[in-house]
C-alpha cells in the first residue's frame, strides 16, 4: 500500500474496505494453512519437555518449506517494494 501511495497517487482510491478484508482473509487462511498441516500428518504435534504445552515436531521438508513460504517469499517482497520505493525517491 505504501508503494502504490507513492508510485500511484491517483490509484490508491482501488484500495478500499473490501480489498483490504480480503488481504487480511487471505493472511488468515495461510495462517490456519500451515498451523493445520501437522494435524494432517506432515509433521505433528508433541508435548515439549515441561509437559504442559504442545509444538511442532520440526522435520526438514516441513522446516525448509515454512521457511521459504513464510518467512523467505514475504521478506523478498517487502524488499524488493523498499528497494523500487528508494530508486524512485
């Protein structure tokens, strides 16, 4: 949003309240995406060492896939829109 506020003046008027609840729609559903998937079988749930909480039991597929999908994709994006932002200024 910021980019286009720069790069688009005119254009931001396509950002509204709809598009904005499906942005966030979209982010709530990757987030039940990747939390279910270990109840589905890749991965799974465990009690940690104290007894009184479970996590994730942490396998390279599941690791190397949330950390490209969920921590790589995003952070590419959020610098590939600064670095355009600071050509541009």
């Amino acid at each position: 949003q910021r980019f286009y506020i720069i790069y688009k003046p005119l254009s931001i008027k396509s950002m509204n309240y709809k598009s904005s609840t499906i942005i966030v729609a979209i982010c709530f559903l990757g987030g039940i995406l990747w939390s279910t998937l270990p109840i589905l079988g890749w991965s799974h749930y465990s009690l940690e060492g104290t007894l009184t909480s479970c996590s994730v039991e942490w396998n390279e597929s599941y690791n190397a896939t949330i950390f490209a999908f969920v921590y790589v994709l995003p952070l590419s994006a959020i610098i590939f829109s600064n670095i355009k932002l600071v050509i541009m200024v």
